[in-house]
C-alpha cells in the first residue's frame, strides 16, 4: 500500500500555487492570532506586542494544526498609533485584538499638522521589522501587514469621522487617503530594502471599505483609485505577489477590486459573505483564492458542521483556475473550540487532495 | 397659529432635511416651527422621524449606507434639540424603553449608533451606554430604568462569547425583559442559542424586533 505523505512543509504548497504549479493538496491558510497565543499559554496581547512570542505562537501551533502558511504579524487597528493617536493591547478576556484608544486626527485642524510618520520608528513598525528578521531567520517569505488605504485612513481619523467627511469634506478625504497610500509605500520600500523584492509578500486587510460601511459608488471614487495607485507602485518595486483579505461584505464593489493588480499570481481572501464561486468568477484567472470559513460556526458550531463546510468550500473552489487555499474568512476565533480548528485540516486531508 | 398649508410644509421641510442631511435646515425649520406654534410632538413624529423612517428603507434598498446613516442622524438630532424640550408631558407617548450598549471587550459602536438613533426616532426612551460596557452594567441599568428591552451589540468574536454571559446575569435579576442582540458574527440561530429573544441583523430591521418583544411581553404578563 503506498501512503501520501503526511508531513509538515510550511510554505511548500503555497510557493507550488505562487510558481504556477499544482500542489499535491490545498493548502490550508491561517488566520491565527488569539487562538495561537491561547494555544501556547501566552497573553493575546502578545501576539501585538512581542514578536517572538508571536511568532514561535504561531510557528507551534501551525505545526500542530497542519498549517502550511508561515507566520505574519498584524492587526486591523493598523495606522492609529503610526499616524499619533494611541491604540489599547488586549487586557481582559473579552477583547481579541488592538483596539482604538485616540485618533491622531479628530479635525480639520489635527490633519494640517500631520506628517508622513518614519517608518523605521512610528508606532508598531519596529516589531513588524523584528518579526520580519525573525521570518527571515528561519528562511520564510517576509510579510508585511498592513491595513489597507480607507481603513488606515479610517484610524487616523476614526471610521465615523471619515464617513461624515466623505460627504461633507471630501477632498479632506481624499487628502488622508494619499497620505495612507504615501505611507503603505513607503513602509513596503523599506522591506524591499531590506529584504530584497523577491521574498517581500505585502499582505493588505481592508474591512473598513466593505459595503456594511460604504456603497459602491464611494469605494469607486474614495477607495479604488488609491488601491490600485499602490498596487501598482508595489509591483514597480518588483514585489510578486500581494495578498488582499477582502474582509466583510464587499460583493458590490468586487468589480472595483477585480481591477486592482495583485501579481501573477495575487492572492484574494474572502470572508463568509462573498461567495467563493462569485469570488473565482472575479479573481479566478488572476488569483490565488482563499477561504472563507464562517469564524462564527468555527466558535459556535459543531465539528461536524466546521468539517461540513469546509468540504463545500474545497469542492466548490478547489480547482479554481490559479488555486485555492482554504482558509478562514476573518480571524479563527481566540476562545474557538480546538477540535473545530482542527477539522480544517481533516477537511483538506480528507477532500483536498489532487489526483 | 400656521396655517394647515404652512404647517404641511414645515413638516415636508423637517422630513427633507433629515432625508437629505441637512442639518441646519434641520434645526432651523424646527425653530421655525416653534415660532409658528406647531406642536412640537406633531413636529417631531410628522417631520423629523417620519424622515428617519424614509432614511431607514433607504438604507434597506441600498440606496444609503453608512456615511448618509450618520449625516441623517445628525439632522435628526440637530431638530429633536430643538424641539424636544417643548413636548407637553402627557403627548410624550413613550413607546417603550431601551438599553443599548457594545458589550466588554469591544469597542466598535457604529452598528449600535445607527440602532441608537432608529429607536430615538421612533419614540423610545434610549438608554445608550456605549461601548466596551462592563456586563454588570447592563444589568444596573435595566434595574434602575426597568427598561422593558436590552439591545446587546458586539463586532468580534471574542466579545461575542460575552452575550449569552451577560443574557443570564440579565434575566437573574429580572424575568420580564426582552433582550435583543445584532453584529456582525451574530445570526438568528446563534441569538436564540445565546438566549436572547430577538436578533436584528441591522439597524433597519431594529426598532421592528423591538417592538415585536414588547408585544412579546404584555402576552406573556397577560397569561400570568
């Protein structure tokens, strides 16, 4: 009887997908912080504040689980404490992840003094950096994570102030927006010079952007322009692949992100509310897909029901054209029961296999 | 005194002005009505929240989002500033009470603001705590307001394992309360699991399951 093999290789099945090839399985993709830290015994503020622990948090607890990405340090709050405000670590066992404390821009007057922050020194940029040279230690691709340009801008100056100006002092907007695409820039420009454009993978998260938030006429005139400007200012840095987390309900503005160049491949990741067939028939040519598995039914439900959906999920995306790796839609729940977290990786070894 | 023609007008004014966030028409109109001694009460219930509730379908339809939410609602506000104060006391028809908050551990309270604001427009007496709200607090105050409803909000999925908590501390100290709960990890399914009585998937369909647990609660003191 001859038997696959069932052995750890971070990164090898995703760097099969992002080279053009088929890997033996889909590769299963974390999104794993509170649950990592819990995993180990560590705080979860740890995960945001220490990047050692935050990354060997993740490296054990990947391997335990049948992870096959590498770890990444980062959180949704990103730009609040970069730009000057101050953001909270999580304390009590409630909170999952950094949360805002004060916003560096509270009025018209707050956004004239502001400065492009350096990005060898503002906020949490010199753990990512640490994190980084750890990823680097131990031969991974290096991530940088950032939020993306409406939800930065949205933490420098609070997410109900951004939509109040969107309508009342637009071109205040569009002046932050720029400021945040300056930014991502320069903070990617200095991975690459560090590190070399061939091993950066930028990784971007824009909730704030969804359609709970916004309509898609204010993604296309607010957001679009300034994703694509960065995108395609981080490809000119020779940077291969970037990884957009398309997080929430972004189904109305999916024909503005199928215009933004992500690489060859890019990688997209959905959460539950964007279907993954509509996800495939916007990005499946051009990009890797990921996910989206309900984080509210890997807390709240059944293993089987975990086990369930994560079979539909490879079924339906598991030969989407450039690839498919499942993956949760937001962040695997901090308190999730285990055994759910562990039924991802039954589901791809039990249907994620290719012939 | 206006006359029916004025006064139609007025009150066609207010409504726009909340539809089309206006906030200083808002304001402006209401002084107008003051002065022109429509009665407040009709000013705010014809004028100002019936604007709220066009603005509500509106957001149901998609035809607004979040950005014109919040602008309505400052309209809203800048006119129930004005007028509030000039309600004669026995019109003041409270419909019920609520009280609303973003649980502990979550500091995300756009969602709750929006539902704040439906339930002010149609008349309750809002309660709003806030958000990271200690659980105990909830609790302190639908004992002191005795609040027929609690509305519980919550974004993450860690503060989210909080709602059945602070459901149970709830109903240990009071048996006639409905308690609702919305955001975004929430479902129906998971609400009902949790132990609350109704769930609102957004600010929109709120103020309907509010009222729907109100009414939940007479039958419920009727059969006693």
């Amino acid at each position: 009887m001859e038997l696959k093999q069932d052995k750890i290789v971070l990164s090898k099945r995703i760097e099969a997908l992002l080279s053009g090839q088929r890997p033996d399985r889909v590769p299963l993709f974390h999104f794993t912080f509170g649950f990592a830290a819990r995993n180990v015994g560590y705080s979860i503020a740890s995960m945001y504040n220490d990047p050692e622990k935050s990354f060997m948090a993740q490296l054990w607890t990947f391997e335990q689980y049948g992870f096959d990405s590498t770890p990444d340090f980062g959180y949704a709050s990103y730009g609040e404490w970069e730009f000057g405000g101050k953001v909270r670590f999580p304390t009590n066992e409630w909170e999952q992840a950094p949360s805002h404390k004060s916003f560096a821009v509270q009025s018209e007057e707050d956004f004239k003094k502001i400065r492009l922050p350096d990005v060898k020194k503002a906020g949490m940029l010199p753990m990512a950096m640490e994190f980084s040279k750890l990823q680097d230690k131990f031969g991974m691709p290096i991530t940088i994570t950032l939020g993306g340009n409406f939800t930065i801008a949205g933490n420098i100056c609070s997410p109900d102030k951004l939509s109040r100006w969107m309508i009342k002092k637009p071109k205040l907007v569009h002046k932050l927006l720029q400021l945040a695409t300056n930014h991502i820039l320069e903070v990617i420009q200095y991975w690459v010079d560090t590190f070399g454009a061939e091993r950066v993978r930028p990784r971007i998260w824009e909730p704030l952007a969804t359609n709970s938030i916004i309509s898609p006429k204010q993604f296309e005139k607010f957001v679009f322009p300034y994703l694509r400007e960065t995108s395609e200012k981080i490809l000119v840095m020779g940077i291969k692949h970037i990884l957009y987390h398309i997080c929430g309900d972004h189904n109305l503005n999916l024909p503005y992100w199928a215009r933004v160049p992500m690489g060859n491949p890019g990688i997209v990741s959905f959460g539950q509310q964007v279907a993954l067939t509509t996800a495939i028939k916007y990005f499946g040519n051009k990009c890797i897909i990921a996910g989206n598995i309900e984080p509210a039914i890997i807390q709240n439900g059944t293993p089987q029901q975990v086990y369930e959906l994560c079979k539909q999920c490879i079924e339906k995306a598991k030969y989407a054209p450039r690839g498919y790796m499942l993956m949760p839609g937001c962040e695997i729940p901090p308190m999730a029961p285990p055994y759910n977290v562990y039924m991802m990786k039954k589901a791809v070894d039990d249907f994620g296999w290719y012939d | 005194m206006a006359s029916r023609k004025k006064t139609q007008e007025l009150l066609k004014g207010l409504y726009n002005a909340v539809v089309f966030y206006d906030e200083k028409a808002a304001a402006e109109l209401s002084k107008v009505a003051l002065e022109e001694s429509i009665d407040a009460y009709t000013a705010i219930t014809d004028g100002l929240a019936a604007g709220m509730k066009k603005v509500g379908e509106l957001y149901a339809a998609q035809e607004y989002f979040v950005p014109e939410l919040l602008l309505c609602s400052d309209a809203l506000y800048a006119g129930l500033g004005v007028l509030r104060p000039h309600i004669k006391v026995k019109q003041a028809k409270v419909k019920a009470q609520i009280v609303i908050g973003v649980v502990e551990g979550d500091i995300h309270d756009i969602g709750k603001n929006l539902v704040k604001v439906m339930f002010d427009a149609a008349g309750w007496i809002v309660h709003d705590l806030g958000k990271d709200v200690k659980l105990e607090k909830f609790v302190e105050e639908q004992q002191r307001t005795n609040s027929e409803i609690v509305g519980l909000s919550t974004l993450m999925t860690t503060s989210m394992l909080a709602i059945p908590k602070v459901i149970k501390m709830i109903r240990s100290q009071s048996t006639n309360v409905g308690i609702m709960v919305g955001g975004a990890p929430l479902t129906r399914d998971i609400a009902k699991r949790y132990g609350a009585d109704g769930y609102a998937e957004n600010a929109g369909t709120a103020v309907q399951e509010g009222v729907r647990l109100v009414e939940m609660l007479k039958k419920r003191k009727a059969q006693k």
